[in-house]
C-alpha cells in the first residue's frame, strides 16, 4: 500500500467521488516537486498514489483535487475548481490516510486512519 492514501466521499449524494484526479506534490527548496498522481475509484479511493515501497520525508506535501472537472461531469455548479490540502509529515515511518468530503460548495478534510 502507498505510504499516502486518500479516498474522496461526495457529501451531497453520500456516494464516493468516483474519478476525481489528484496530484501529490513535496516541497523542496526548489519549489513544490510532483512525486504522484491517480485518479479516486469506484470507492472513492487512490490507493496506490505512491509505490509502496517509497520511503517519505519529514515535510510539507500537497494533495490537489480536480473537483471542478467531477462536477461539471454531472452539471451541477461548484464554489471550488481545486482543493489543495497542505500538510506536514513528522514521522516518515508512518501510514497517512488523508480524506476529502466533499460537496458543491464546501469541503471538510482530517487525518485518517
């Protein structure tokens, strides 16, 4: 399994958010670098967004949805194109599950498990 996983629930219908594209990306003195990419499932999930054996840094990363591509799929109008979550990674040997809920005009995010 990925180091990093995410799944995506559309709170509106109550339903995963079925391909929905997402990119992760690491900060680096250079700026922010692309280390994966995947598009949620039939569950709503990436499970494989890095390769398993990939080994993390402590850092900042970024998921970034593309939620307006998921609505406009359905026609339904939305707030938000993109949702970015940043977050920090202290312990490199620990599994981070990072949720999105999601609807058309509001997100809400944690740390799973």
């Amino acid at each position: 399994m990925s180091p990093i996983t995410t799944h995506v629930l559309d709170t509106s219908k109550g339903r995963p958010g079925t391909g929905i594209k997402a990119m992760l990306e690491f900060l680096t003195d250079g700026g922010w670098e692309e280390i994966g990419t995947g598009t949620t499932n039939a569950d709503g999930r990436i499970p494989n967004l890095l390769p398993a054996e990939h080994k993390l840094a402590p850092g900042v990363y970024k998921l970034t949805f593309e939620t307006q591509t998921y609505f406009d799929k359905q026609s339904l109008q939305a707030f938000y194109p993109y949702v970015q979550i940043t977050f920090n990674i202290t312990e490199k040997a620990q599994h981070y599950h990072v949720p999105l809920l999601l609807s058309p005009f509001g997100y809400s995010t944690y740390r799973g498990s």
